[in-house]
C-alpha cells in the first residue's frame, strides 16, 4: 500500500506500509490463548480477543518473542 503526502514545499513524499503474514511455532495465538491446532472445524480457535470484541485486552506475548 502506497499512499502520497504533501510537504511544506510542495514535494510529494512516498511513504510505504508492508505487511507480512507468518506462522509461529507456538501452541496458542500471539495475542491471546485461543489454540493453533489445525484441521479443526471452522471457528472453534476463538476467544473474545480474536473476535475484537470491545473491552478486551490481549494477553503478553513475551514467550513468542524469546
């Protein structure tokens, strides 16, 4: 994604985002509990931090980053 914005002087500025998709070695989500196991039934590794839901607060996930 590429999006352009203007200085002081006039000059257009290209700021650039990437995203990257990765799968964790980890038996549990980053950000919260829910499983990784896979080949389940669709929506079955969800919790209230998955869905979004407001008032959530997601878990440390200090062990994926050591």
């Amino acid at each position: 994604m590429t999006a352009a914005t203007s200085s002081d002087n006039g000059a257009w500025e290209a700021v650039i985002g990437l995203e990257t998709h990765v799968q964790l070695g980890t038996n549990s989500k980053i950000f919260t509990c829910a499983s990784t196991t896979f080949g389940d039934d669709p929506n079955t590794h969800i919790d209230p931090v998955v869905c979004g839901l407001p008032g959530t607060l997601p878990f440390d996930p200090l062990p994926c980053i050591a």
